[in-house]
C-alpha cells in the first residue's frame, strides 16, 4: 500500500537541526525520517480489529510540529509513541476487512475512527480511572507499560505507532470500538473535520461557561477556529476576540462566530496596551521589561503552546478567570507569578472523551456530527486544500506555511 512514513534517527535529527538554518526542504526528506512508497498493509492485531481503507487524512499541527523539530529532543512525549510510524490521526475511511469477532455490518460502510489507542483498544482490562470514567484522551496506558489482549506498542493513537498505520496511509487498522458510523447526510469533507472540531469542542465542554461574558481565543488557526464555532454551536452568546498573526484569518473566524479579529505587533508595550484597553484593564510595567495586566478577560483559550502564547494568555486574565490549554506546544520559561497571584483556574485539553452535553452523556465525535447535520457546526470551509499522496511534499509545505497559501485545515486525497 501507499504510504507516508517517519522514522527518524539521532544523527539525521541532529543534522537537520542544523541544516534547517539554510535548507528548510531538508526536514520534507528521508534525513529527517520522512518518506513515501510501497509498504505492507498492517495485519489485524486481534479478532474484534478491522481494516480501513482512507479517504481522506487530514493533516494535523502535531504532525507537522514532528517533522518541524518543534518538540525538544528530551520531549516526554517520546515515551508515548514508536517507530517507524504512519503518520496521521485525522480521518474519513471505508472499512474494508473486519476480524471474525467483529460486526460484519460495517464493512463497506463510511466511518471516522476515533483514533485514541487507550484501554479498550489495547484490551485491557480493569481499565484505568481515565477510560472508567469516559477520559479516554487521558488513557494511563499510552506507554505500553501495560500488557493488554492486543500487544499494542507505545502510541497515543493512530499515526503514533508502529503497528497500526495511520490516515497518511491507503489503509490502516483499528479496533471496532473506535469506529464512529459517518451520517449519509455529511459528505467526506465534513467528516474529515471531526477530529479537529471535536478537540475545539472538547475544549469548550471542559470550560464554564456560565460567568464568562469575555472570551479570547489565542491564536485563530484550525483549533481557534473550531473553538469559536463550537462556542456558538453550544449556546455561548458573549463576546469573542479571536487573535492571530494572519489578517486573512479574520473573515473566517468572524464567519464562524468571533466578534472581533485582530493581530498585535510585536512590541510588548504596545500588546498589553492593547488587551487593556479591549478588557478594561490597566497595566502595570515591572523591571527589565516585564508586564502585568490588572483586569482582562474572563476565558481564554490557548490555542498556539508556545512560551511566549503561555505567558501571555496567564497575563491577560482577570482575577479568577479561566485558562485552557489547547494547543500542543511544549512551552519553555513561563512566569507562574499569575498562576497563584490571581487565583487563576488553569484547565489542560487533550483528545476527546465522553461529554456531558444538554445533561447526558455522548461522545464527541458523536456529538461534532449531530451538530454538523443540524447546521450549528458549518465548518465544511475549513478545509481549503486536498492533495494526492504523491504530493505529500507539496500538501506538507501547504500545511506548515498556511499564510502564503490561504490555508487552514490541509488533507490527503486517497480517492483519486
């Protein structure tokens, strides 16, 4: 089968982080662990598995933040993946095997498979608290650690394993209880959405929003993006800013709900100023360049992970408020001062799981679809590019620079 593969190594990682300086195309190559070509199509790791051929996989920040070197070369989350892997978790398939304890209804039929690799898939059995209580996203068992039925490696999910494949792949496996039935009323480019819709909205059922009148959404890419939708799909009707650095994000986020769009320049004066004057809020400017903000909003979203993005969003919170951590980056020196100082409630957010939505339980997939079909969740624009696998450095470089394309969500195109 056709396949997008990484499998880096130590001396072409240390390499490419060198080379990148001058050649950014280096990272796009088989030095940084990165190829394409034939391989074998995963086999079944148990009888209730099924294989699944992909229609589309999209792209996601995670992947690209690997190929990127973003993740610092100690990063725990090696401890939670194996190679060589196949990479990507975003999906639309057809199944087309099932094993012999499986429901031989679904093949043939249209799924998105939740890609989380936690106690169920891995056979284990009691399950850890996470997966008890419907946090499947924050499995125990990531490591491996735990023998399950299945034998499964190290890996969060799909795309961060070497035994499953992932949606960067013609076909990939999964176990039946991550299949998630696609409704005839959605076509393929919406449902390729669910997995990144699903995150945004996973990240607003996890807030209150009940004395929030004052929202940020810190960076405005595919996450802040589908925070904002999510946001109106459940009701929220405050205010929203949505913050990025690229203007031609601004018309997408106001369509999907933001209130008002802007970018800040890079002046840290001018950025407090800013958000003061937007919250009602006053600044206090400390020695050797610090800032503090008195005031500000009562929610914020962060949606980039950066250092300097954590600083900030702890900043520009008022006394009390809320901060939820979306995006995926591995931080570096954040000041902490406002963590304690301001009492803040600081909220991580990863995967999906088991809402609590209009007082009963769903899953989140589940869920994006329902909202999909009645038309609170119209987010089919999101997706701006499609790819063949045979473009996959052309679809990767669209991806990773997305201002000088118009790009938000990017996929591979397995039907063609």
């Amino acid at each position: 089968m056709r396949a997008i593969t990484y499998d880096i190594k130590p001396l072409g990682w240390a390499t490419c982080l060198w080379l990148k300086r001058l050649w950014r195309g280096c990272l796009l190559t088989g030095l940084n662990g990165l190829r394409a070509g034939e391989i074998d199509t995963p086999e079944l790791p148990g009888d209730d598995w099924v294989l699944v051929e992909t229609l589309l996989g999209g792209i996601c920040g995670t992947d690209l933040s690997l190929l990127a070197q973003s993740q610092p070369p100690n990063s725990i989350l090696q401890g939670f993946s194996s190679m060589p892997m196949v990479l990507g978790h975003e999906n639309v398939a057809v199944v087309r095997e099932v094993g012999p304890d499986a429901d031989s209804s679904w093949v043939g039929r249209r799924v998105c498979v939740e890609p989380t690799l936690a106690c169920k898939a891995r056979g284990i059995d009691p399950p850890c608290g996470s997966c008890r209580d419907g946090r499947f996203g924050t499995c125990e068992h990531f490591c491996g650690d735990v023998e399950g039925r299945y034998s499964l490696p190290a890996g969060t999910s799909i795309g961060y394993n070497n035994r499953t494949g992932g949606s960067f792949g013609q076909y990939f496996v999964a176990h039946e209880s991550q299949l998630v039935g696609v409704p005839d009323g959605l076509s393929d480019e919406q449902a390729v959405l669910t997995d990144p819709i699903a995150c945004g909205l996973h990240g607003v059922l996890r807030a209150d929003l009940s004395e929030a009148k004052k929202v940020l959404v810190y960076g405005s890419g595919v996450m802040g993006l589908g925070i904002i939708a999510s946001l109106r799909a459940v009701g929220f009707d405050g205010h929203i800013d949505a913050l990025d650095r690229h203007e031609y994000l601004g018309e997408v986020a106001r369509g999907f709900g933001a209130d008002d769009f802007f970018r800040l320049g890079s002046r840290k004066s001018e950025r407090f100023d800013r958000i003061a004057r937007r919250t009602g809020g006053t600044v206090q400017q400390v020695r050797f360049g610090n800032y503090m903000l008195s005031g500000g909003y009562d929610l914020v979203f962060d949606c980039v992970g950066s250092a300097g993005a954590v600083n900030e969003c702890l900043k520009w919170t008022r006394s009390g408020g809320q901060v939820l951590f979306v995006g995926t980056g591995h931080g570096g020196a954040v000041d902490l001062t406002p963590v304690w100082f301001t009492e803040l409630q600081i909220k991580g957010v990863y995967g999906r799981g088991i809402e609590q939505f209009n007082g009963k339980p769903v899953a989140t997939y589940e869920l994006v679809h329902d909202l999909m079909l009645s038309g609170r969740l119209d987010v089919e624009k999101m997706l701006t590019h499609k790819f063949s696998p045979d473009e996959y450095r052309q679809a990767l470089t669209t991806a990773a620079g997305k201002s000088a394309h118009n790009a938000i969500k990017v996929a591979f195109d397995f039907r063609q």
